[in-house]
C-alpha cells in the first residue's frame, strides 16, 4: 500500500512458513490471534464493511469474518500471499464472508464510504507516504467510521547501528515513524479522536519468551522446517529485535480514529 511504483515481493517461503510457526497459522503479524482481538476491542463488527489493509495470507481476515462476524475485503500486493489465503478462506468455509484481492500500489480502489472499519497491522510501517495513505483511509470510511491499527514504530533518536543491523536481518522494507507523528499524521489526514496506545513493553515481554523458544523447544522444529542456515538466521533476527526493543528504538503500538459526522 505504498506509494505509486513497481512492487517487488518480500514475503519468501521460509519468511512465511516460519511467522506461521511463530505467529500461528494464516499470520504473518505478532501476537496472533489475540492481537487481532485487541486491535478492534470495543468495535461491533457483526455484518459490517471491513477493509483488511495488507491482508497478507488471511488470518486477521478469518478473526474478523469467523469469530467476530464482519463481512470483509482484503488486500495485498503480493499475489503468492493472496492465493494462500485463498485456500485457507475456502478451508474454514469463509470464502463467502472474505473477498481477498492483490492491489497495485497507490490509491484504493474503492467508493468513497465503501467501509465501516479500516483495520490494519504491520502494514503502514512499509508506507512512506503516510499522509496520503490516511488520507485514502478516511475517503473509503464512511461518515463516523473507524481507522483501527497496529504497528511497528520508532523512538524519537534517529536509527542506530543496531537497528539498521536488524533491518538488514529482517529484509523488509521500512518507513517508520514514532506513535506521536502517527497521531499528527492522522490529525493531519482530517480524522478525529485520535487514541495512541504504545506496547513496547508487552511486545518486548513476548519477543524474549519467542526468542527462548526458538533457543530451546522450537529448535528442532524450525531445523526440520528450514534447515539450519535459516534457523539461525531467524534466530538472530529475533536476538537482533530484542536488542532493539530494550532499548526502546522499536516501539510497537496501537492507533485508532474516526472519520468526522
């Protein structure tokens, strides 16, 4: 959902099928299913208009539809990610509730006020132009619609050593930004009561307890799964994120807003 361009893939294989055993299966974000839970806490979802911004291969979709009822779309650039959770929405019998479609990036390509809720996670840390994407938020939310999200910010120092190191291991495109600028940003974009959440601490407990299990009951598993030179890639990924988030330069968080009446 980046900026107008051409779109390399990034999600691999083994990126995938290691989140999935990190994360669980359709997730390629943090948490879970329990995050999924804590982003759209409060919202009633039952048969409405859900957008799922960087669905990636479907599990936040399938929390959303199954288990809370919404009717949703979602999208992502990447057509391997999109014909995966495909399958697994035709798995769970929720092909008729989710319409999953890759998208150029750029603006939506939807109606002014096509949705009640924008949902996203680990999606708008790739975005560099942020403005204009809210922007794009707010024009397909209708009237008193909510923006909910969650995602993987910065401190206020500019990037370190550490976390350029750790940008190299992850090989993701990022543009970050802290938590405060998301909310000018938001405020910016015309969207009203602006809620920032930071969870850096709660994210930095379950990083180290990912990391101890990748060191000790995972080990074997994610061998089988990878072979060796990817677990210990992986492995050093997590290390290299834990270095980070203690010292406050990753800073997960949540931000929701409304579109005016």
């Amino acid at each position: 959902m980046s900026e107008p361009g051409a779109h390399q893939d990034e999600y691999h294989d083994a990126l995938i099928d290691m989140l999935e055993l990190i994360w669980g299966r359709g997730f390629l974000i943090p948490a879970g299913p329990e995050n999924v839970r804590r982003i759209v806490d409060g919202l009633e979802l039952r048969d409405k208009r859900v957008l799922d911004i960087g669905s990636g291969i479907g599990g936040p979709a399938m929390i959303l539809a199954g288990e809370l009822g919404a009717r949703v779309v979602g999208i992502d650039l990447e057509a391997p990610l999109v014909a995966r959770a495909q399958g697994y929405a035709e798995e769970a019998g929720l092909a008729d509730r989710i319409d999953f479609r890759q998208v150029a990036p750029g603006p939506l390509d939807f109606d002014d006020g096509a949705f009640d809720v924008v949902y996203s996670s680990g999606v708008f840390t790739q975005v560099e132009d942020k403005l204009a994407m809210f922007k794009e938020v707010l024009r397909v939310l209708e009237p008193g619609g909510v923006f909910t999200c969650y995602d993987w910010m910065k401190g206020e120092a500019p990037y370190s050593d550490d976390m350029r190191y750790w940008f190299k291991m992850e090989g993701l495109t990022y543009a970050m930004e802290t938590l405060e600028a998301h909310g000018r940003i938001l405020q910016e974009a015309g969207f009203a009561e602006v809620a920032l959440t930071d969870d850096r601490e709660a994210y930095r407990e379950l990083c180290h307890r990912e990391y101890d299990l990748m060191q000790g009951a995972l080990e074997a598993q994610m061998v089988e799964l990878l072979g060796r030179e990817q677990q210990e890639h992986f492995l050093e990924n997590w290390r290299a994120m834990v270095v980070v988030l203690d010292k406050g330069e990753l800073r997960p968080g949540f931000y929701r807003a409304r579109k005016p009446l």
